[in-house]
C-alpha cells in the first residue's frame, strides 16, 4: 500500500530535478558534480519509498534507506570540497 503524500513527494521532487538538470545544461547554475549526484540519490529513494508499497517492500526499503546513507555521503563530499576550495 502506498501514500498520497509519498507519490506527490516524488512527483515535487522528479520536477525540481528536472528544473535543475535544465538549469545546469543551460550553464545558468554553476555544476556541483557531488551535489547532483546527491540529490539524484535522493530522488531514487523516493522512487523505492513509492515502488516499496507495490512489490518486495524489503529490498525497496534497503535500497531507500542505502540511498539516503548515500546521498548524505555525497553532499558531505560536495561541502568538504567546497570549503577547501575556498580556503585555498
């Protein structure tokens, strides 16, 4: 069984990835490569959390939770690395 508010989070969020991915293409935003990376992660989570109520509720929410731990990594990448460039 799904949630209404889980299907629009993943909607909200497949716009605003879209939104951003047209902004970095048109060199509008400068390109974070960690940061993007991150916040795909995000949005496949969002996508497990959805696919999670249909089929194999185990394995999605394995993978929902491993892909937060990992996006986490990512955007802690991507603010280490900014701070260090700017201290240089």
């Amino acid at each position: 069984m799904y949630q209404l508010s889980e299907v629009m989070n993943l909607i909200f969020d497949t716009v605003g990835l879209g939104v951003t991915l047209i902004l970095l293409n048109s060199g509008i935003v400068p390109k974070f490569f960690y940061l993007i990376l991150g916040f795909v992660c995000i949005w496949l989570s969002n996508i497990f959390t959805v696919l999670e109520g249909f089929i194999f509720p185990d394995l999605f929410n394995y993978l929902e939770h491993g892909f937060y731990l990992i996006s986490g990594v990512l955007l802690l990448v991507s603010l280490k690395k900014e701070i260090w460039e700017s201290i240089k």
